[in-house]
C-alpha cells in the first residue's frame, strides 16, 4: 500500500511540474476563426505584434543627428534584429542605413551607366573613322546628355552630399522636414522630434512562453546597449501578454494557499461535526481532486489560460462541499446527482467561442467528479463522520410557515426580479476594452504612454490577395483605399507602413517597369514588412488605439464600407487582433442565452432522472432560474456591463443552485437541523472560496470573484425561498440510515 502512494505521489508531482500557464492573446479569441486564422498567417508571413521600445532623448534629434549615438543606435537594431524568434526589427537606424546604402547603389547605377555611354560613343566614333580626339569629343557629348537628363535628378534627390550614415546632412535630410520635424513616411519609427521607436517584431506561432522570453531579452539589450537615453519604455502585445502569464503565475500559488486557509478555518471552526480533526476531511478531498485535475492538464501537455487562476478559488469553495456532505452519514444518492449536475453546469461552458472559458469550465467539471471520487475513498476508507448532536433534530426545524397568499406574493416577486435579469441578459454590455479587462497591470501604463506618442498600440492590416499585387492597377487601388481610409478614418486609424506610401516617389500612374525599378530601389529591409515574395500578398498596416471593442467593430465595419471595389481577380480582408477581438465579442454576445440556459436545463435533467423526488428537481431548475436571474439583475443595477467570464454567470450559479437546492430539500424532507447547518457552512466556504479573486491584481479575476460571491450569496436565497413558498412533504423514505457507516478499519482517531 506504501509503494503504491509513493507511485502515485510521483505521477502527481511530475504531472503537476509539467503544467504551464499561457495567457496568451489566442486564448482570447475563437479557434478556427477566420479573423484568427488571418492573424495567424499575417504573424507567419510578416511577423506578429511587435515589441514596441521607446527611446526618447532630452535634446531634439539627438539620438540620430549625433554620430556616435546613431552608430550605437545602429548596432542596438542589430542585436535586437540577432535575438532568438525574431522575425524583423524596424528601426530609424537601420532605415537609414539602408536607404543609405540603396542610394549608394542608385549612383554607382548611374556612374555605370554614364561610363558604358561614354566607351560606347567613343567606340562607335572609332569604327566610322574618327581618331582618338573626334572620338573622346563624341564621348564627352554623350555623357552631357546623360547629365542634362539625370544630373539634376541626383542634385535634388541629394542635396546633402554623400549618402551615409556618417553624413549628418544626409541624416538630417532622409529623415526630417525643413522645421525639423520627422517626416510623414517615417511617423512609425519617429513619432516626435526627441523620440525613436524601435519595433521587434517576433516570428509567427510564437508561444507565450517564448515572448515573455523575447521581451525580457529585448530589455536587457536595450539596458546594455550604452546608449544612454534620457528614458526608456519597453512595450508592445507580446509584453502586455508575458506580464499577465507572469502576473498569473505568481497569484495561482498565493490565491489557492489563501483559499486553502481560509475554507479550512471555516470547515474547521463551524462545529459541524463532534471530531475535530475530521473536520479537515472535505478539503483534503478537494485538495486532492484539484491537484489531480492540474496534473492530468500537465499529462495532457495541455496549457491553462488565465482560467486557471480562478480554477483553484473556485474549486476549494463548491469542490470541498460535496465531499463535506458525502463525509457525513445518508444523502449519498443526492450529494453525488447534485455534484453530477454542478459539473455538468461546469462543463457547459465548453460551449463558449474562448479559450479560456471553455478551459476553465472543463477544468471545474473534471475537478467536480475527481474530487467526488477521492471523497469516496476516503469514506470508504475511514468512513463517515456523523454530524454534531442538536437538540433542534429532533423538534421540527425547517423554514416557518406561512399563509399560501404571503407564498405566492413573494414568489412572484422573485420571479420578477429574476425575469428582470433575464430580459436584461442580451441587451447587457460585455466588458470588452483591454486596459479594463488587464486592469492592474503595471505594464498597461507602458502601453497608454506608448499609445499617447505613436497614436496607437495595436495594429490592423488591409490585405490585398492577387496573382500579382505589384500590377499598376493595384498598386493605384492601394493608393485609393489608403487615402480613403485616412480621409474618413484618419482620427482612429493612421498609415504605419504601406507599399503605396513606399513607392509614392513613382508619382501618380507608374507603370509596370517602373513599379519593379522602384522595388528593386527600396531596400528589402522595408519592402519585406508590406509584400511577400511571391507577389501575392500585400499590406497596408493602420495603427489603432486601445477601444472598446463596440467602437472597434463600428470603425471596421466602416473601414470596408469605404474601400474601394479591388480590381478584377484581387481579394481583400482586413486582419489584426483587434479584427479578431471584435469577431470574439460577436461570438460571444450571440451566444450568451444559449451557453446560460444550456447549463441551466442540462444541470435539470440530470437532477430529474438522478433523484427519487421529481418535484426536488423542479424547486431545483426553479432555484437556478431565480438565482441567474437575481444575479444578472445586480449586474445590470451595479455596472451594466458582464466580461468574457461572467457572460456564462448562469453555468457557473447552476453548480451552486442545485446543490443548495438539493441538499437543503433533504433536510426538509428529514428535518433535520444539523443538514440546514451543514448546507449554510458550505455556502459560506463557496463564497470565501469565491471572495479570495478579489485579491487578484488582474481587473478581470477580480470582478469575476466579487459577482460569483454574490452569485452564492443568491442561489443560498433562492433555495430558501424555494423550500418555503413550495414546501415538500416530509419523506421519511429518503436514504438516511440510523447511524454512521461503519469504516473499513478503525480510524477514529485518524485525523483526515
């Protein structure tokens, strides 16, 4: 028996090292949705959501115009561009450079080209006979009309000597305007004269892991570079994201100690059982059931999201009920039909568009029947502890009565306010701004500040899909959908990078030649972030501020309105995480009634066919229906609004619903006191349980965990109300038997 708890012990263990947190932005959005799946080809082509560094300076342009600093700034780009899952790095440096260097190019283009005119006149000079002066003559004529046609070209387009970085002329004229003002085409990198902005953006695919691992080497480069800025901001997704799994990750252990003590002292100091130390038996068993289920997640290679960090408050509060109730003697069938239901109620929220919701409720509904399972074995075991005498078990007990008018009259009112909050329930917000959701996070300060100086913090793309996006044709409807976006939109979304704002130097109509000369002109370091090698794919990348998401979907659904007709045989579609976001938040707003009313009516069923006493399941699905109702109404009264995790409040008030319901109608049918204490003492230890999120840092954890309190604040009235307005029948029938259950050996002094 010993090697077989060291084994089992072990498997645990190494289930639970095995487990991973990922709160990454994929678990917020539907899987296999097509805005998804276009965020995901995006990252795959051109790099996800980069890593936004702010550098700022105190003296304007200093970071660029000063040559050592610009050459430390240069070779900071390069180690970023070094670091591992990088994709690209977009920085003014290595714009400039490059630019530098396509310049360089273009002039030993044309000084090649003016020599081949030179030696080709000379020799056709030659060969019709003229000597060495006639010919040198006819050559000087040629390469002054070479000049007359491109000379002036090459004085205007460098007019501040030669083409590198070590020129501050040269500098000074690429990047700003005759104010000194960083110039329009370079507003994603040079937001204001003192600042530069640096973005990494990181390969397609990448877990969230591997970006918390980016963005920490992205700062510590950035530390180590010498540079010297006057401030520093590192921000970006990828580092929001990180610090939230960070953030998870360090209230998972300190959020489920703190619920552990704290429905251990109510379990412990509630005199609900004459043996002291038995007391402690329900939260051993949810303890075990919940380390279990963790480890299975951890077998399964199988990450948890954010979910997680309410999955252990949860589970210590309503899992430790059902072995609380199955530790005592009688009412086995009703205790396991009631946790039946409550995991079913759990499990209904796989139903959900997120990730995070459908993991979370699954987790719950295997934590149900696995902590059920270990509280078999402990009753079987060491058998049952019977309840503290009463003197009040053997009077009548129960609820008062009342008058069948004084009944109806509250029942009815209670089913207004429930039908209220019913009614309220498609037409109620859904908390959907990231900064409100995140809120508490330190690293959203970052990102307001980072919103403030670029003009946005999140990224949305106009894909263009043809055979061949260089075409004139659309490279010209390119140019017709930016200037349409900017003219109608341009107070919410502002050109980042775009292949029409690259080439804009080809004037109005180039042709095809001449689109590929200019290509061939700009160096691949920009073109790379717009078009795909194969020609197929191009993009306009808009910067978008931190909204609601209500407001997002309006401005998109407006963006494609304005965009002109693609020309024949071309696609176009919009992508980004805020394109998907909105299309979560469509998902979710839409199926809110049925994932609510699913759980409700799925919980019922299981009570109708597993209890004897059909009329307990109605006061059951009654008690559910008036429970979600009272507390849909307080979310319309307080805030008006639900997140992604209250949105399925109904699924989460059914496991408690239906066990007070269950449970409390036992005690009526008995009459016995110690069972209405006993169901009062679980109620408390599911809303401490519960209570424990509100000392989470995240916004999000921490409303969840206040309405879910009041959810078992509710559910414990209703059932109340319930049994008193329609009272059973006592039944003395019910599978109670006279004494405790003999255990298997004696443990009586055993302290489980």
């Amino acid at each position: 028996m010993g090697a077989l708890v060291v084994v089992l012990a072990g498997l645990l263990l190494a289930g639970l090292a095995q487990l991973r947190v990922d709160t990454g932005i994929g678990s917020f959005l539907p899987e296999g949705n097509p805005s998804l799946e276009a965020v995901e080809e995006k990252a795959r082509a051109f790099g996800g959501d980069p890593v936004v560094v702010l550098l700022e300076s105190d003296k304007p342009r200093e970071l660029l115009l000063e040559q050592e600093k610009l050459l430390r700034l240069l070779g900071l780009e390069g180690e970023l561009s070094r670091l591992p899952d990088v994709a690209e790095v977009h920085g003014a440096a290595t714009a400039l450079n490059q630019t530098a260097a396509a310049a360089q190019n273009l002039l030993a283009q044309i000084s090649g080209r003016r020599d081949a005119l030179r030696n080709a006149a000379e020799q056709q000079a030659k060969q019709e006979g003229a000597d060495d002066a006639e010919a040198a003559a006819e050559g000087k004529a040629a390469v002054a009309k070479f000049d007359r046609r491109y000379g002036s070209l090459v004085v205007r387009g460098l007019p501040a000597g030669l083409p590198t970085v070590r020129n501050p002329r040269f500098v000074a004229t690429v990047l700003y305007d005759d104010q000194g003002r960083p110039k329009p085409q370079w507003q994603f990198v040079l937001p204001n004269d003192r600042t530069v902005a640096i973005l990494v953006r990181p390969r397609g695919n990448l877990d969230q892991a591997a970006a918390g691992r980016l963005a920490d080497a992205v700062r510590t480069t950035v530390e180590n570079s010498e540079l010297d800025p006057a401030k520093v901001t590192v921000t970006g997704v990828p580092v929001v994201t990180s610090a939230l799994t960070e953030r998870a990750q360090q209230e998972l252990p300190i959020l489920g100690a703190i619920a552990t003590v704290v429905v251990g002292l109510i379990f412990f100091l509630v005199p609900w059982s004459a043996r002291r130390r038995a007391r402690l038996r329900p939260l051993v068993a949810a303890l075990l059931g919940t380390a279990l289920t963790l480890a299975a997640f951890g077998w399964l290679g199988q990450s948890l999201s954010l979910g997680v960090v309410a999955f252990l408050p949860i589970l210590l509060g309503i899992g430790s009920d059902f072995p609380f109730y199955l530790s005592q003697p009688g009412h086995r069938r009703r205790a396991l039909v009631a946790a039946l239901a409550a995991a079913v109620g759990f499990a209904s929220l796989a139903l959900s568009s997120l990730p995070f919701v459908r993991e979370l409720g699954l987790a719950l509904a295997a934590g149900i029947v696995l902590t059920v399972g270990v509280a078999f074995g402990i009753r079987r075991f060491f058998g049952t502890v019977p309840p503290a005498p009463s003197r009040r078990d053997s009077g009548r007990g129960g609820l008062p009565q009342a008058r069948v008018w004084q009944r109806t009259v509250v029942l009815v009112v209670a089913v207004g306010v429930a039908g209220l909050g019913w009614a309220a329930l498609p037409g109620l917000d859904i908390e959907s701004r990231p900064d409100q959701l995140a809120r508490g996070l330190d690293e959203l300060d970052d990102a307001r500040y980072a919103e403030k100086l670029l003009g946005s913090t999140g990224e949305v793309s106009i894909a263009l899909r043809g055979q061949n996006v260089l075409d004139p044709d659309a490279l010209q409807w390119m140019r017709q959908a930016e200037e349409a976006v900017v003219r109608e939109h341009g107070d919410q979304m502002h050109p980042v990078i775009t292949l029409s704002g690259l080439l804009q130097f080809l004037g109005d109509d180039p042709t095809g030649n001449q689109i590929a000369a200019g290509m061939r002109l700009l160096p691949s370091y920009l073109t790379s972030a717009v078009i795909r090698p194969n020609l197929e794919v191009a993009l306009m990348t808009f910067g978008v501020e931190l909204r609601d998401l209500d407001q997002q979907r309006a401005l998109f659904a407006a963006v494609r309105q304005a965009l002109p007709p693609p020309p024949k045989g071309y696609e176009v579609e919009l992508a980004g995480l805020p394109v998907a976001a909105v299309q979560g938040l469509n998902l979710v707003s839409g199926g809110r009634s049925l994932i609510n009313m699913v759980g409700v009516f799925a919980a019922g069923l299981v009570l109708a066919i597993g209890l004897r006493q059909r009329r307990d399941a109605g006061r059951a699905m009654l008690t559910i229906l008036l429970a979600t109702g009272w507390v849909l109404a307080l979310a319309w009264a307080v805030s008006g609004s639900l997140n992604p995790l209250t949105v399925a409040i109904g699924s989460l008030v059914t496991a408690t619903g239906c066990e007070f319901a269950v449970m409390l109608a036992a005690a009526t049918h008995r009459r016995r006191h110690w069972l209405w204490r006993g169901v009062g003492t679980a109620a408390l230890a599911g809303s401490a349980g519960y209570l424990v999120l509100a000392l989470s840092g995240v916004a999000v954890l921490r409303d969840f965990g206040l309405l879910l309190a009041a959810s078992v604040a509710c559910s414990y009235l209703a059932a109340l109300g319930v049994l008193w307005a329609l009272p059973p029948a006592p039944d003395r029938s019910a599978d109670m038997p006279s004494g405790p259950s003999k255990p298997l050996i004696d443990r009586t002094e055993v302290a489980v």
